[in-house]
C-alpha cells in the first residue's frame, strides 16, 4: 500500500516537475510569465516550491510547454489525496 502524499509532498512533486520542463523549454520565466499572464518572481515562486498554481495555471502553463497536465501532477495511487492547505496560490 502506498503511503499517502502530504500537502507538501504533492506541492514538491508538481514544483520539481515544472521546473524540469521548464528547464527543458526553450521559454525563458520572463515570457512564461508575458504568456500566463503573472509576475517573473510568480514564475520562481512556482518552480522553487513558495507558490501553489491554481489549477487553471497549471493546465495553461501544461500547454504552454508542450505537456499534459497529467505530466506535473504525482500519482496519488486513487486515493483521496491531500487536502488543500499548502502555499497560497499565485495568480
């Protein structure tokens, strides 16, 4: 049975994994950030763990560099998974 993710462990999986597609872009944080319509430091914030994306940039930011969303997200194993109360989000 797998041992069930903590808040911060599911914000760690999904901030490393759009930081590793990130790195593998061709776009810089300044003009994911023109695109998404947010700060630079929003973009930092996102990859280095300080900042949730709300679900809608999450899906806007999957498209942006090319990936399913399903990409970023951890494998939860079908079970109810954390509840919110990580970072604040930053739209």
């Amino acid at each position: 049975m797998k041992a069930r993710l903590t808040d911060s462990d599911v914000a760690a999986i999904i901030s490393g994994r759009l930081a590793t597609q990130i790195d593998a872009s061709e776009l810089s944080a300044a003009e994911i950030a023109r695109r998404l319509d947010v700060s630079p430091a929003c973009v930092s914030n996102w990859r280095n763990n300080r900042r949730e994306l709300s679900s809608v940039k999450l899906y806007r930011m999957a498209a942006l560099l090319g990936v399913p969303a399903w990409e970023l997200l951890p494998d939860t194993g079908g079970t109810d998974g954390p509840q919110p109360s990580g970072p604040p989000a930053c739209d």
